[in-house]
C-alpha cells in the first residue's frame, strides 16, 4: 500500500512540476542554508585549532605578574631567572622541553638592507615547544650556548627582507646594534599567526647572548613548556604552579604573581567561539527550513481544495480513508525528501565553492547532512498529515460535486 | 461478501431496497428525499430510473452507489445491509462491486486515458504489468483502441465518457451505476454511449443501473423505474429500443 501511494504521490508530482519545484523550494533553500552554514562553520572551527597548533601542542606559557597584554602591571612581580626554567626541567615529571626566553626589539643590518624585527633568547627546546623546523643549517651547540656566542638562526621574512630570497643565507652575518652574529640555519616558513603577526619575523639565539648584549639582565620574559602528548596539562599545569610559589615565597594566603597559561584553553576558548557562531547560524537557517514545511503545508492544503473532485472520484471508485490519507501524507513527504536531497546537492556545492573563497578547509559532517534530510522528511510529514486528513475526511458525495 | 454461498446468491436479489427513507437537514429546514422506496433488482437488468428534479432520484443512485447511507429504511446488496456497514467497508464493496460512470466524466485531467482506467486497479495491489494489461483491454472494450496515451482534453466528449466507462468495467464489476451518463453529451455521441451501455449488458452480463431525464435515453433500458416526489410511481419491463 506505501509503493502504491508512494506511486500515485510520484505521478502527482510530475503532473503538477512547476508547482511542485515552487512548494520544495522552501525547503531546497532551508536544507541548503544549514548544511553550508554548518560544513563552513565546521571548516572554520578545524582551521583555527590547526592554527593554534601550529603554536605547539601540549603547550604551557608561564609568564610573571598576573595580567596579559597591554598596559601589564609586571613591576610588582618578580622575573623569572634561569634557575626557576631549570628547576622545572629537573623537578616536573612528563614535560619533553623546557625553553626560557628573553626577548628584545633590535634592527638587523646586512649591506644596506636593514631591518626591525625581534630576537629571542632561548635554547634549543625553544625549536620544540614552537613546533618550529629547520629548513636550512643547524641548531645551537652546547658550547654555543653555555658561552653565549653571537650565532643565530633566522626566520624566512628576516631572511628575504635582509639577505635576498636566493642568497645562501648560512654563514652571512647580521648586524644587531653593537655586534654581530652569524647565521648557523634558516627556519622552515610557517606564515600568519592566528592574531595577524608574521610568525617568520624573529631571530633566534643563545638566550645568554641576549641577556648579556641587548636586555642587559638576567630576566626571563617566559618560559616555555611542551608536556607529553598523552599527558592531561591540567595536572602539569598544578606541578608547575606549586613548584613556582615555593621557589617565589609565596604564602597560602597570597596570589600567584605569574601566570600559567595552557594552549589547549586558547583553543577550546577560540574553537568554542566559532562553534557558538555556527551553531547561530545553523539555527537561523533551521528557520527557514521550517518556514519551507509550512509552506508545503500550504500548498498541500490548496492542492487538497483544488483536487477535492479527484479525492471523490478516487473514493467512489473505492479508495479507503486511510488510503486517501496516505496518498496525501506521501506525497507530502516525498516533495519534502525531494527538496531535502536538491537541497544537499546544492549545499555541497556552495560549501565546497564557500571553503576555497574563504580559505578554511572543506569538512563534510555526515551527520549534519543525515539531520537535515531526516528533519525534511519530519518536517513533510508533520506539515503534510493536516491537509491529508483533512482530504481522507471528505464526504465523498460532496467531494464529487465539488465544482 | 464471501460469505455467501451459491445458494443463497441465488435466491437473494441482487439488491433490495426496503421502505429506505432519506431525509436531509433537521429541524424546519428537514426535507425527505426519498419517503418509502421499495423495489428489486436481478441481476443481468438494465434499469432506468427517471423522474424529475428533485424527484429523489439523485439520492437513490448515491444509496446505490454506497455513497450514502438511508435515514431509515433497509438496502441490501446481495442480502447484505449496507447501512451497518463502516465507511471502508463501503468503500471496499464500491471497490469490488461497483462501477461508477458520471455526467461530467470526472477523468483526472493531464493524465492519459490509460492511466485513468487503470487507476481503480491500483487500489487493488495490481503489478503494472497486469494494470497496463486490463486497462488496454478495457479501452479496447469501449472502442478506444489507438487512444490509450491521450489525456482528456484531447478527447471529444464521447471519447470521455467511453475512457470513464472504461474505468468503470476494469475492476469486471458486478454492477455499473450510470448518473445522466449523457447529460453532457449531443444526441449522436450520446446514442452511441446508450448502444455501448446496452451492449454491456446483453454481452457481459453487467447490471446497469441508469438516472436519466430523457426518455430516449430510457428506451434502451428493459427496466423503468419512475419518480415522484421521493417515491416510486411507475416500475415496470418494457422491450428495449435496439
């Protein structure tokens, strides 16, 4: 009996096309909205926590004072010295690198090409914690290190603004202010950071060369901290924080003066933001899915009217009730699937072409997919079984005389 | 249906209407279509019921037809009453007995007469094979062959009213109700649907049970059933005209 209506439900579809496209459009357009919004959304969540972790996963920034960014109240608290990075290296279990960093604003000269970047002091766990690889040339030595020579590797945008982009960069030397260094490796490009500055701008050397040439103190701006993959940092979050308050005196009574601050947070806080967006925007677009049901059941019920003789004719003939009911309701529901899979089609469409303009990647959800076409059906159904009952409930001598 | 047994089919009449009255509205807008109807019908006659509007003539074809049911009174369809029946299962005896043919035709418009005359049998569970099978030789019946895949409005009147018999004959009913079958039909085309009737039942063995004003029309049935004023005046066998 379901093949049959759904037959008749076909053949009525084909006998009245225009029509039909007109009643699906509604939902073509709802389906569509939701499953781009949410695929382009989904794109743009995936994109932002590939660019956080390109800042290194496993993440810990411990920094002094309690408040971040501009205008930070720091001279209260005291800096961290090289000790306190050591002490974390020796005392926290499940750490993979500990990299202390000092950081000064310097000029580079090489010919007459100058430049204003940033150098940081730091060793080489700094390379891990930073996710960063070398394209060309070498870390630093031990001895490098424990001495404080003047070698540095260099990011790419200092190397092609200084040294040309052909030039063999390893073993040419820059001048910063009062000495210079040689380049010993050039890092591998990694490209905009997630708040807009150019991670490839920077210089990077033995933090003792740092402190001693450009700061001119022992202080260490923040240090750095990769926990193991498997390792929950929470729990090396804690370590670290107790281990800091004794080294710095603190009393139970009073707050940390440094703060610990965790790369899986930024990313749970910036992914759940964009996840809030897409959520709205899918619920917006739900609308007009709704709004399309309600205009099948419009439609289904000014075809019911017009076709109120054919429902007579069908039920002399000898049509059940239900048989009338769930002519209707199929035809209901199969319009609405219909428009469902047009709008899925569609919806591919504009995300696949939404993703490339907007360069996030293209991430299909299949369950975003399987909940819009099963919410169309519901929605065929729910919108179609008014007017279906409504044409079963037809007295069928009125219906034949229907004009 | 099926409980009949040979026997009783035999001495049960076809159908049986006994004192059905009808009355339409309530209070003083009450009207009494049909006041006390009595008459019989055997199977293998071809009736024509005639009298003028308001007659109640129109209501007898609807009780006929299972369409509607008697305020009081009793129809019994090979002994069954059908006013105890519930709506589906009026509608399975229409299904399986009956054959409708209207004034207006009533063909489902930008539909081919094929699939109109196969529509009944798609109620029925039918395969399209078989479906497409019937409905040809239906349209083959009613001289229609060649216009299977013509929808109606490429039809002339009489091609319509014959896809509409045809419709009515796919099912093999028992009985084929025809309300004015040539109302709206010139005296040619509406000779040919009365020679089509007739031959029906003479060939097929179909009880045809006919309303009509025009007495033409009423010649070529053996039966005339007269009303006035929601009762039988006049029932009687005449020889049909051709």
């Amino acid at each position: 009996m379901i093949l049959n209506a759904f037959l008749l439900a076909v053949r009525e579809i084909r006998r009245n096309l225009m029509r039909s496209i007109l009643t699906m459009l509604g939902i073509i357009i709802g389906v569509a909205a939701v499953i781009t919004m949410v695929t382009l959304g989904n794109g743009a969540t995936a994109q932002v926590a590939a660019e956080i972790s390109s800042l290194g996963s496993n993440l810990l920034m411990v920094r002094p004072g309690q408040r971040m960014g501009p205008g930070r109240d720091s001279s209260g608290a005291k800096s961290f010295k090289i000790e306190d990075a050591d002490a974390i290296s020796k005392e926290i279990a499940s750490i993979v690198a500990v990299a202390p960093t000092a950081s000064a604003s310097v000029t580079a000269v090489y010919g007459n090409e100058n430049w204003s970047t940033t150098v940081v002091g730091s060793n080489n766990d700094y390379f891990i914690t930073g996710n960063w690889e070398l394209a060309e040339g070498r870390k630093f030595t031990a001895a490098e290190l424990k001495a404080g020579k003047t070698s540095c590797v260099i990011g790419n945008t200092v190397a092609k603004e200084l040294l040309g982009s052909n030039e063999d960069v390893l073993g040419k030397k820059l001048r910063l202010g009062s000495f210079s260094c040689q380049v010993i490796g050039l890092l591998q490009p990694k490209g905009q950071s997630m708040m807009g500055n150019d991670q490839d701008d920077t210089i990077i050397m033995p933090i003792k060369t740092v402190q001693r040439r450009l700061t001119g103190n022992q202080d260490i701006r923040m240090i750095r901290i990769s926990v193991k993959p498997d390792i929950n940092t929470d729990v090396v979050n804690r370590a670290i924080t107790l281990l800091l308050r004794d080294r710095r005196h603190l009393s139970d009574n009073e707050k940390n003066d440094f703060m610990v601050m965790d790369t899986r947070e930024i990313t749970n806080t910036l992914t759940g933001t964009t996840r809030v967006m897409t959520m709205l925007l899918g619920a917006v677009a739900a609308v007009s899915l709704i709004v399309g049901g309600i205009g099948i059941m419009n439609i289904m019920l000014v075809s019911v009217t017009e076709r109120t003789r054919e429902i007579g004719i069908r039920m002399a003939i000898g049509a059940l009730e239900k048989e009338v009911l769930l002519q209707f309701l199929v035809e209901a529901v199969v319009l609405s699937s219909l428009g469902g899979l047009i709008g899925i089609i569609l919806a591919l469409i504009a995300s696949s072409v939404g993703s490339i303009l907007m360069g996030v990647p293209f991430t299909l959800n299949y369950g975003i997919i399987t909940l819009a076409f099963v919410f169309s059906a519901i929605v065929g159904v729910v919108f179609g079984y008014f007017p279906a009952r409504n044409a079963a409930r037809l007295n069928p001598i009125d219906a034949l005389r229907h004009e | 249906m099926s409980s009949d047994n040979a026997a009783s089919v035999a001495d049960v009449p076809l159908i049986e209407f006994r004192d059905v009255e009808k009355t339409y509205g309530k209070g003083t807008s009450e009207f009494k279509a049909l006041k006390g109807v009595n008459f019989q019908i055997n199977e293998g006659e071809f009736v024509a019921i005639m009298g003028p509007s308001g007659s109640g003539k129109s209501t007898v074809m609807n009780a006929l037809g299972c369409l509607d049911t008697p305020t009081a009174g009793s129809y019994l369809f090979q002994g069954i009453r059908v006013e105890s029946l519930s709506r589906d299962q009026r509608a399975l005896l229409r299904r399986n007995y009956l054959g409708f043919v209207f004034q207006g035709f009533n063909l489902l418009a930008r539909t081919s007469a094929l699939e109109n005359v196969e529509l009944p049998l798609l109620y029925r569970g039918m395969n399209r094979h078989e479906r497409h099978a019937a409905a040809r030789k239906s349209l083959a019946l009613v001289g229609l062959e060649g216009w299977e895949n013509h929808a109606p409005g490429e039809l002339s009147g009489g091609q319509q009213q014959r896809v509409a018999i045809a419709r009515a004959l796919v099912t093999s009913p028992k009985v084929l109700l025809a309300d004015e079958p040539t109302g709206n039909l010139d005296t040619a085309r509406s000779k040919e649907i009365m020679e089509l009737l007739s031959q029906l039942n003479s060939d097929l063995g179909i009880t045809v049970l006919m309303v009509t004003h025009e007495a033409e029309m009423a010649a070529y049935a053996n039966r005339l059933i007269h009303f006035v004023d929601g009762k039988v005046e006049q029932d009687f066998y005449q020889e049909p005209t051709s």
